[in-house]
C-alpha cells in the first residue's frame, strides 16, 4: 500500500510540529517549544454557559448543515472588529492552517512560486512544499521584510503570493514599521502579488501601538488570515479569512469541496461570547496574565546568558527568538536540551532552504513563572556543553 501513496506525502519529512506535541505531553520536559496558550486560562465557564443556553432553546437544527463559509452571526461579529468590513468578506475556516491550504487549493497551480519570510511559520512551509510550488525566501529584519531584496523576487519569479506574519512574527516576534509596510505594499500593487495576511498574535499586545494591516492598507491585494485558537480555544478550531467578496466565493468553493462546512455549534458559542463582551474581556486577561510571562523570561535569558546571546524584546505574542552566538547547530543545542529537561524549537526548522542556523525559538505562554526561570537556566547549562 505505500507504493500507492502519492508524491507530495511520500517526499514529506515528519512535522517538526508533531515532535513539539509529543514533547509537551511529557511532564518531565519543561516545554518553550510549542505555540500554545495557556489552558488554565480558557474560558470553561464561558463556554459550558453558552452552550446550555443554546440547548436551551432545544432547536435540533442546531445540529444541521450549514453555510460553507460560516454562520452570519459569528461573520458579523467578525467583520465589526474591522474597518469598512463587512460579513459578505469573512468566510469562516477549520483554524487559520485551513486558511492557508485554501488559499493554495485556489490559487496555485504546480511549478507556481510563492514568497515567503526567512525564517517563517513552519507548519505553513511544510504546507506549501505539498502543493509543488517553488517557494523563495526574503531576509526578515526587526523592522519587518528586506524590502529590497522582496523587490528583486516579485520581479524575477512574479509570486502568485507573499506570505507575511507581519504582527509578533512567528517564530521571531518581530513586527513590520509602518515605512516597512508602506513599502511592501508599493510593491504589491506594482507587481500585482496579493499579500497572504497571517496574524495570529494580533490581539496579544503587551505594550506599543497597533498598526495598520495590509488588509486595511490594501485590501484589493490582500487575504487576512485570524484565528481564536490563541485567544479562545485551539480545539473550537475556529479562523477566518478576510478578503474581497469575489475571493471569498472562490474560496468557498473550495471550502465546500474539502469539508463543506465548520461546526456550527462552536461557531454560535463563539458569537454569543463575542456578542456578550465575554471575549474580548478574556482575551484583556490573557493579555494581562501572559505580559509578565514573557518578562519573566527577557529576565532569565539576560541573567543566565548575559551577553552571549541576542535576541529582540517583542511587544505582544508567544515567542522570543534567541540567537545563540556560538551555535552553528541547533539542532545539536537542542539535543543537549532534552537532555537537560528542556525543549525549545531549533532555528533551522524555520527556514525554506532549511539551512543550518544558530537559532532558537522560545515560547513563554505555556510555562509557569517558576518553570521559565528553571527551564533558562537548563538551556544555558545545555548552551555551555557546546
């Protein structure tokens, strides 16, 4: 039967993903490795309230079929949150990974380039590489894409699409400057590549100012992806994609094709939450609870470490991305790691040539206080064996 299998599953090497859940089910491992919320902190009284009173109301077409791009109620809470949006332009997805495999299935087609940040999302880069595209890859900086070097691939491959995390990068944390922005989007228009909009951590700000999205700066050439994965709960597995009204048909074709449609129980739950003000209460919470989190471990790193790593300071999300100054190998650190009782992400995952790096990424949200400073300083006794 493993002959039948086809190219794009047998040319596949096993998630770095996979590796991550295993090792955070393992109790005796403190875990930086994984982008996962905190789940003493998701809303379980919210959420068992909301759903006996839509039980309550003891209509069984609850359990029915439902529109493909998701329920109206839930698109308009949606839209709300968005300037000059509208429900027509949100259709709901299976989690914000549904939103990218869409956009492939309706977009490309094989030996087509994409664009992506170096280092990037790596559960989006093993994604891509199953559709038999060519992926290229543009330096990232603290102020966001080198933009030069984005100009010089829009004009020699003519990408279908630029895929950016452009708020609390993952894995670098690293947001885009409005003068950044400003110029990928003169970029976008002049060479009519649509910008794949990815921003997960949006709503995890802990100090700065909002900035304006690609999708409000351009929204002709954008898709905006969201998700309430971080912010509500992973398993509702609840995203959404925000775009003009002709893609989102387009979309929803393909949508119908692959699962017909999301659970319209946790799409109802979700906008009563959203409807009550319970939501986004929460999500002020997490924002407060996971604020010294990602302080407590900017203090660790420059305690134990001092100057022998860097690494940027982000303003909201789940990581910090450290560089290891006299790692050549991360995936050796990370060995060393296990070793010790810590897991982190190695660098070297994250990039599309997958080119050694010494790199790391290091997720504060799923740890306690006392764990961050524990599993720092493994990781810096793991450091000095190199």
């Amino acid at each position: 039967m493993q002959t039948k299998l086809a190219k794009r599953i047998t040319t596949a090497s096993r998630s770095f993903t996979r590796t991550i859940l295993d090792l955070t089910a393992q109790n005796t491992i403190i875990s930086f490795a994984g982008g996962l919320p905190d789940a003493a902190l998701f809303p379980a009284d919210a959420i068992e309230k909301h759903s006996k009173a839509l039980f309550a109301e003891k209509d069984n077409r609850l359990f029915q079929y439902s529109n493909a791009s998701g329920v109206p109620t839930l698109k308009e809470q949606i839209a709300k949150h968005y300037r000059d949006t509208h429900a027509e332009e949100i259709m709901l997805t299976n989690g914000s990974q549904q939103g990218l495999d869409l956009m492939c299935k309706t977009f490309l087609d094989p030996n087509d380039c994409i664009i992506v940040e170096d280092p990037s999302y790596l559960a989006a880069l093993g994604l891509f590489r199953m559709y038999d595209v060519t992926i290229k890859a543009a330096p990232l900086t603290p102020d966001g894409v080198d933009t030069e070097a984005l100009e010089v691939l829009f004009k020699t491959y003519r990408p279908k699409f630029f895929y950016t995390i452009p708020i609390f990068q993952n894995p670098t944390g690293y947001s885009y400057t409005m003068q950044t922005r400003l110029e990928v989007v003169r970029l976008a228009k002049a060479y009519h590549v649509i910008l794949l909009e990815d921003s997960p951590y949006e709503a995890l700000r802990y100090e700065g100012v909002s900035t304006t999205s690609f999708a409000d700066l351009l929204p002709e050439w954008t898709v905006a992806l969201g998700t309430f994965s971080k912010t509500l709960a992973p398993d509702f597995r609840i995203g959404w994609i925000r775009a003009p009204k002709e893609i989102i048909s387009a979309l929803t074709l393909s949508k119908e094709s692959t699962d017909l449609q999301n659970s319209k129980f946790f799409q109802l739950v979700c906008a009563r939450m959203m409807q009550s003000g319970e939501l986004q209460a929460h999500v002020k919470s997490l924002v407060d609870y996971y604020r010294p989190k990602r302080d407590a471990m900017v203090a660790a790193l420059k305690r134990y470490f001092g100057e022998s790593i860097d690494f940027v300071v982000p303003e909201g999300g789940m990581f910090i991305w450290v560089h290891f100054k006299k790692c050549n190998d991360s995936m050796k650190l990370f060995d060393l790691a296990i070793q010790k009782g810590v897991a982190f992400v190695p660098g070297s995952v994250f990039f599309a040539d997958k080119h050694e790096s010494g790199y790391g990424r290091l997720n504060y949200t799923n740890s306690s206080l006392e764990q961050i400073d524990e599993g720092v300083r493994k990781l810096q006794q793991a450091y000095s064996e190199l």
